[in-house]
C-alpha cells in the first residue's frame, strides 16, 4: 500500500512539473522526493490503520480479559 501511495505522488509531482515546463532534472528529484515522501507517510498509515483495526482490538481486549486477576476470581 505504501509503495502504491509512493506512486502516486510521484505520477502527481512529474504530471505538474511536466506541464509546468520544469527542467527535466529538477522533474525527476521532485518525482524522486515524492516517493519517497509518499512512502513513508504510507507505511505509518499502514500502520496505524492495522493497530487500530476492530479484529485486532478485539483480539487483544479478549486476551486482556483471560489475563486479568478478576476474571480468576469469578
């Protein structure tokens, strides 16, 4: 996912830099650094996205319950 929004900003950046007339240089470093950008804010979304899913908590609010000292008093 976070390589898919990677590319996605950096189809954005050359898609405006090329009808802007930038230098092809300066084109490819902004493509460039908007992948990388894009890939990085997509795999912490990614990540915050798989730790906050309703399957998961679940997961781990049953196992907190099995684990706590009243369910063994009951």
């Amino acid at each position: 996912m976070s390589k898919l929004i990677g590319a996605l900003t950096a189809l954005t950046a050359l898609t405006v830099c090329l009808l802007n007339g930038i230098e092809p240089v300066t084109t490819i470093v902004r493509a460039l650094v908007a992948f990388a950008i894009g890939h990085v804010v997509g795999a912490v979304w990614e990540g915050i996205s798989q730790r906050m899913s309703p399957r998961r908590m679940s997961a781990v609010l049953e196992r907190q319950d099995k684990e706590s000292p009243d369910a063994e008093a009951a």
